[in-house]
C-alpha cells in the first residue's frame, strides 16, 4: 500500500514538472517571435501629378499637345535600302572609255657620269712640249708616274715572331732565312719585360702580302705592321 502511493505520487510530481517546462518553452517562443516581429506597412502608392496648365493671355488654357507616336526605326530602315536599291538598279553604268591616247610619261633622268679628272699641264711643259695636246699627254703620264711611285713605296713590315730569350729569336731567324726571308731580331720591351722580335725590313703592301702567302704555306705566322 506504501509503494502504492509512492508510484503515484512520484508520477503526478513529473507530470507537474513537465507541464512547467513545456510552458515555459512556449513562453520563449512566444517572446521571440513578438520581439523579432515587424510591423507590416502598407506600401505608398504614387499618385501621378497632372501636367501644368497653361494659360494664355486671353484667360483659356492651351491645350497640351499631343504627345507624337513612336518612329519606327526598323520601317524607315527597310524603306531607305529598298529606295537605294531601286536607284542603283536604275542608274546606268558608264561604258569604259577608249580611244584615249595615253600620256607619255617622262624618263627619268640618268645620272651623269661624274667627269674624268685631267692632268693639267703646267706653261712649262706647254712650251717644252710645242702644243698643248703632248703637253696634256706628258702630264698625264706624269701623274700616273707619281700614282705608281706612292704605290710601292715601303710603309709596312712584318713581325715573325716575339720571344723573350734572344737565342729562341735567332733560331727563328735563321729559319726564316732558309726560307729565303731576311729578317732581323729587334729588341723591345712589353708590359714591362724584355723581348725579342724577329721582324722584316719595310716593305710595300703588296710585297707584305706576297711575303705573308709564302710564310703561310711554310706554316709560319705573320703579322703586318706599319712602318714608323
């Protein structure tokens, strides 16, 4: 009977306490959605304001004017292809024109040979000479004379060879000179040292080079140098 009364009163006391959770859940929710909740405003709706009256000096108002109808571009469009085609098919082509004799147009100009310079005689070769013609053909000559004298005159040498011990230069030298070659052994210095340099006496350029192919085929380098 004891345990009776225990069991329902322990199971009234958990009905009790349910009951208070699920109200003070409700409660919650209740409090939530009211604070959260906005008040719903009904939107303004935009009157449109009627255009402004005009009065005119006579005291009536002037009517407004009726508002002009939309273009349509794509109509005008059409209309101005098909009135441009029309007068293209209708204009006629002009025919080539023949007949016409063409221009002649101007050569262009050749340049001109720039003029051979001669040698002009001097009044002493005129008279030595007894006309002017053999005294221009006497310059002449003269002339080419000097060309030919400044050609083959020596203005360069060349260097066989740099050793720093006399007896490696004289070696070469000797070389050179079963060769057919005379050359001499100078000394000098350079970056401060003392060398020994086996050269060629001057020589014209065309010697030079002649004398440069010859070593060349004997396997012995050369170097040309102007002569002081």
């Amino acid at each position: 009977m004891k345990n009776t009364r225990t069991q329902a009163g322990k199971g009234l006391s958990g009905f009790m306490i349910g009951l208070l959770l699920a109200t003070a859940v409700i409660a919650g929710v209740l409090f939530f959605l009211n604070k959260n909740k906005t008040p719903f405003k009904q939107p303004e709706i935009q009157t449109q304001t009627p255009p402004p009256e005009i009065l005119t000096p006579g005291g009536q108002s002037a009517s407004t004017p009726p508002t002009a109808p939309a273009s349509d571009v794509l109509g005008s469009f059409i209309a101005s292809q098909a009135a441009a085609s029309s007068e293209t098919a209708s204009t006629p082509t002009a025919p080539p024109e023949t007949g016409k004799p063409s221009r002649n147009l101007p050569s262009p100009k050749q340049a001109k040979p720039a003029p051979e310079k001669t040698a002009k005689p001097s009044p002493e070769q005129i008279l030595n000479s007894g006309s002017v013609e053999k005294a221009r053909a006497a310059a002449k000559q003269e002339a080419a004379q000097n060309q030919t004298d400044t050609a083959g005159k020596p203005t360069v040498f060349l260097q066989l060879g740099s050793f720093k011990d006399s007896a490696a230069a004289d070696a070469q030298r000797a070389k050179l000179a079963m060769l057919g070659v005379n050359a001499n052994v100078v000394k000098g210095s350079a970056n401060g040292q003392t060398v020994y340099r086996v050269q060629t006496g001057t020589l014209s350029r065309a010697q030079a080079e002649k004398m440069a192919a010859h070593l060349h085929q004997n396997q012995i380098d050369s170097l040309m140098r102007t002569a002081p």
